[in-house]
C-alpha cells in the first residue's frame, strides 16, 4: 500500500516537467515567450486532477471493502 502511494509525490512535479518542456518547445519552434506558462499551469492541473482521481478511487474501494466503518 505505501509504495502505491509513494509515487505519487512525484506525479505534480513530473507532470508540471512535462508541460514546462512542452511549452519551452512551442517557445522555441513559434519564437514566442509565453506558451512554457500555459503548459507549466496545465501540468499542475493535469497533476491534481489525477492525484485527486487515484485518491478518490482508493478510497471508494477502502469503503467498499469495509474499511471506512466504525
């Protein structure tokens, strides 16, 4: 159980990685300075959108499988 849960305190920093190195491409391939701005903050997002999803998805099957009672 705890090394499911240790990968993810990587998944917002890689995903963030990911879309800074998207971005600093478009920004190299337009010559723009702006788009590695856009993609950073849409891979924060993409981040917390799975990290919230992992989380909630173990915890319905912690509450499925009795765990949540008292």
């Amino acid at each position: 159980m705890a090394g499911e849960y240790s990968g993810l305190a990587f998944l917002i920093p890689v995903s963030a990685a990911v879309g800074y190195g998207i971005g600093y491409g478009l920004d190299k391939w337009f010559g723009t300075g702006y788009w590695h701005i856009v993609w950073l903050l849409l891979g924060v997002a993409a981040g917390m959108k799975e990290l919230v999803r992992k989380v909630m998805v173990d915890f319905q099957k912690d509450i499925d499988a009795g765990g949540g009672e008292d």
